[in-house]
C-alpha cells in the first residue's frame, strides 16, 4: 500500500506540479508526525521530501519525524530553496501574504491548491486513527457524565463548562475540541451557545456540546437535559430529534451518501412539521480537524466509505422557547455505524 | 477625533482603495463590537460600512454591533454585492481559496492588503481597551497564584495546568489566551514546552507561562520557580534574568524604540555571559490577538508611544539543564511602564 508522501508523490507527477508545500499544523502532523508549535514547512516531491523546521524546534521534530528534518533560521533560506520550482503544491488555507512572497521572493510562478489531494487521504480513518478517535471519544464521555451530574438550578454555564473542561484535561486530553457549548433556557434555541455568565432555570432545556481534543484527534457530543420535569412541547421535540437521530445512526452505511444520510434525519423531523427549525446539516467529518469532510449535508454527495468518521447530530430550535440536539461522533463500519461516543440518549 | 471606521474609510479614499472587506474575528470585533461564531463580513467604503452575517447570527450582531447589519445565505449572494468593486483592501490572513474567490466570482481585478492599516489603528490602546486587559491580567495572576500553591514533587504538569485554567473559567475568562505552558526539568530549557504528562521533581526548574482571553482581549504572564532549594547555577540564571526584566520594566517609555527596549535586557543578559542562551525576542504587544504589534525585538524599530500594550519577558534556556523565564504585560504611560500583572517576581 502507498504511504501517505507516496499518494501525494504520486498526483504531483499525474498533475505536473514540482512539488507540495504543506504548512498547516494538522496536516505536518498527518504526514509527518510531528507539528512544531513554532510551525514547520513540508516539501514534498516527486522524488523526496524535506520537513524545515525552526531551529528551536529542530530537535523534537527529528525525533517526532517521519520525513528528514532540516533546520531553518530565516523565511528568506527557504524562499532560496523554492526557487527551484516554478509549480507548487499548496492549501488552500494558504494567507494571501504568504502566497504572494512565495511568488516575489520564490518566485513561484503557479500555486495550485491541492485541498482535493489531501481531502482524499486524510476523509478515510486508518484503524490506528479510530482508535485515538475513540480514546478522545471516552474522555468527551466523560465530561458529559460531569455535565449531567453538576447541572442543577442557580448555577452558570461556565461554571459547568469549567468542571467539564478540568476533566477533559486532567484526564488526558490537550484541550477542548472547541469552545464547549453550555445553552440554557432561551439560549439553547442558538445552535453554537457558547457556555455564558447566564444562571440555569428549573424547567429548562439544557443543550450541552463538547469534545475534547487528544493526541491531536478531536471528539464531538451533544446530550439535551430539561432541569425538573420536561413539559409536553420539552418531551415532543426531544422524542422527534432522539428517533431522527437513532434511525440516522440505523441507516448510516457505507455505500449511500451523505446527502442520503441527512435526509434520513430531515425527512422525519420534517414529517412531525419540524423541518424548518431544523437549521443545520445533520452532521460533519472528524479527525486532525473538528470539521473535516465529509460535510453529512444535501450539498455533499461524496459516498460513505468504511473508516470515514463522522458525526450525527440532528436538531430542532424554536427561537425564544429553546431547543434539542442529540450529537454521536460515529465510524463507519462495513455493518453500518459504530457509535464512538457512548453517553445514554434517552435523557428526558 | 475620527472613529476607527473613519480612519479607514480616510485611508481608502487617499489611497483609491474602493472598499475594505474584513473578515478576522478579532478585526470583526474591533470595528463593530460584534464577532459572529459563524463568521461575518464587515463592507467599508469611502461613504459606508455594511455587516454581513449569516441568517443564524443576525439577531445577535444586529444588538452588539455599531455598524449596520444585513443577513445573508449563501455567499454567492456576497460575491455578487462585491462586483461594484474593482480594487479591494484585504486582510494578509485571508486564505488563497477565498482570494482566488473573490477574483473569479466577484470579478475583483486587485487585492490590496491593508494589514498596515489596521495595526496602526489597533497597536495603541484606548483607556477602554486597557481596563479590559488589566482584567485579563487579574485573571492571569490569580491562575498564577493556583500555580504557586499547587505546584509540588510527584504532580504532572497537565494536572497543575487543569487546575490553572479551572480558575480562570470560573472568574470570568473565556479560555486560556494560548495553551498553558508547565515546563518543568529538562523541559523548561524549551521555550514553548506546553504543559504535558510529565511529573514534577524536587529540584527542577518550572517555567510557568500563562494568560486569559477574557471580553476578545488577552493577558500573558510568566513566571519561573524551583521545587525544594535552588542550587548555585539556577540561582545564577534566575538572578540574571530577573535583573534584566526589572531593568526593562524601569526603562520602557514612550519615544524610544522597541528595539531599544530589547537591548536594554539583552545587554545585562550579555554581560553575563549568557547571550547565546537568550533565543527569542523581548516580547511582543497584546491585545484581541496574543502576539501583535509591536514585536519587542531587534528586527522592530517602531517607537513606543502611550496606550501600547506589551509583555517584557526576557529568558536564559540551557539545554537539559532548564530555563529561566520572567514576564510581565506592561502598558506604556508618559510616565514609563505600567505592569498590569503583578505577581511577585522574587520566587527563587
């Protein structure tokens, strides 16, 4: 099997381009091993590749490195070293500084964007990345157990999303996957309520969102709470959501599509008269990045493939009154998915 | 005295400019008061400004921001409001992908970047803006003081780090400003050694490098000890580097370089013997980003002018042996530096 600098090697030739410059951390780690806090410039080509690092970096990444390291001082040394090229290789995240010094000072003469490329090696999972996936998965569990057992009237969402946090990080975990989402009351009808100063209310809705980042993988979970007793609307569009979500997670298979996954979600939601609260796609790739390919929405045709690790996460949002999402982060196996995210469901 | 939109919009029309499009949350913030979580892009011409946000954040932005707000779908929509530009002013961050975009789609013939424009505009900081980081500050001195009391043999730097950023979630701050820094041991000798699993032993030198976002604005403090006694050699260093950062603090002022103010704790640390061991910059300001304007280096020769907001952290790092770090973020007033953290600096 072609390793990861091998396919890149490979298009490069197919598509005459003299070499690859990756630059973003998560995709150095991808095919290096290593990402330097103080960032590192990959050169791939056809025939070799060559990982510049910062000197104050040079001695982590020889250890951490699949490919030669070499040592930098100044931008200016590897503008001299790119000057051998007049086709380059790079992503799209690309600053547009960047790209026109590549163009004065290496004198670049064409910066193709090679986001299909890496989009293509980095959407399918190998074991070993399911596993760290997995791993990030347990300790997301793990901070919605505090969650569940520390949400009660009178408290903040931060002062929830803070004790969730401490978890996360004391049990392994580099950081959060993304600023965790406390929305109560009025606020849980915002899909991205970051945890606020707002006091949580007997009678609420509580949407929690978290993930946690380890060993350079993310994780993604949502779980929605009513603190006391749900009312009837509370317990109708809980049960909606939690079917839309269980069958969603049901049908998810490799073979059908992304589009076709959405829609397995969208169209019960949509038969219970839901369907324009549900606002958002039902869910997103995860991996080096919290949201990667492939997008589970009905613009993304891309075809569900064994290893691909995604979320499922359906949702229905009434301004004012409030909202539920029920969120897994799951991988595609060959019988279908498997939830790597673990926390009970059935929570109203 | 012009607003900050007006300063732009005086730029534009001075340098035939047909609009400025800004798209940098932090730059969304500085110049509408807002900053969407989806994202948003703020139009400013010579006679108008117009936010755009997506339908999901419309709400929002149209309370916080003082710039009139409109919604939008898809950004298709955007591109096709962009054609009546032909020369636009761009951030240097903006990705290639949507560079290439905005040339293709919306037909724009000349991208300008405008990054110049927005550092002189955000490098001096108003009064507002100050009381803001000095309470960033005070929720880095209190994740400081955590760091103090909780440091001891036989605990893992991550463990220390939770406990830190704990505290700082629960007095208001957002996140942690970077991810905090425990380098203990032979880990200290690096200058970004991010807190790990490592343990904590008797003896070692620990590099305590932290700070809060807190209200978009950030706080950056370090601060170094030894568990148990020092011996000869880390007190020597720790002497030395301590020395040099009072010797900053006293001598930063308006009017003189920040080169200057570099050299002014390189030449004690030189004198010393220890200029080798001195392998990063003075410091660099802050404010909605962590690391801005000025770089307190001998690459800048801006001059210091009142309202600046910057850290003074000078450092000696022996490899395997460890590190010395000391740093304090200082506002500049006409009668010298300020420090707006303010944990005691005699610790070894």
């Amino acid at each position: 099997m072609k390793s990861r600098i091998e396919k890149v090697q490979a298009y490069l030739s197919e598509n005459e381009i003299d070499a690859a410059l990756i630059t973003r951390n998560e995709n150095l780690f991808y095919f290096t091993g290593s990402s330097p806090v103080l960032g590192g410039y990959l050169i791939i080509t056809p025939d070799e590749s060559t990982f510049f690092v910062p000197e104050l970096e040079h001695e982590q990444a020889k250890e951490e490195s699949s490919v030669p390291v070499e040592k930098f001082k100044k931008l200016d040394e590897l503008y001299e070293h790119f000057k051998r090229f007049k086709v380059l290789g790079v992503e799209g995240s690309m600053s547009l500084s960047f790209s026109n010094q590549l163009k004065e000072k290496a004198e670049i003469k064409d910066l193709k964007i090679i986001d299909e490329l890496i989009k293509e090696s980095r959407i399918v999972k190998t074991p070993q990345e399911i596993e760290v996936i997995e791993a990030a998965c347990k300790i997301a569990d793990m901070a919605m157990m505090v969650a569940l057992e520390e949400i009660s009237e009178g408290k903040t969402e931060r002062e929830i999303a803070a004790k969730m946090e401490y978890i996360m990080k004391t049990h392994g975990a580099e950081k959060p996957a993304f600023d965790t989402i406390i929305a109560s009351g009025w606020r849980s009808a915002l899909p991205h309520g970051v945890a606020s100063d707002k006091r949580i209310e007997k009678g609420e809705l509580v949407v929690i969102d978290e993930g946690a980042l380890y060993g350079h993988y993310h994780s993604d979970i949502t779980r929605t709470i009513v603190v006391g007793s749900p009312n009837e609307k509370q317990k109708e569009i809980y049960e909606i959501v939690l079917e839309a979500q269980k069958a969603a997670v049901e049908a998810a298979k490799p073979g059908m599509t992304a589009k076709e996954l959405d829609s397995v979600a969208r169209d019960i939601i949509k038969e219970y008269g839901y369907g324009d609260y549900f606002i958002h796609s039902l869910g997103h790739g995860v991996g080096l990045a919290i949201h990667e390919w492939p997008r589970v929405s009905q613009a993304d045709e891309t075809e569900l493939k064994e290893g691909m690790v995604i979320t499922i996460e359906p949702g229905i949002y009434i301004p004012k009154l409030g909202g539920v999402r029920i969120e897994d982060t799951v991988v595609i196996t060959k019988n279908g998915a498997r939830r790597l995210t673990k926390t009970e469901r059935e929570l109203i």
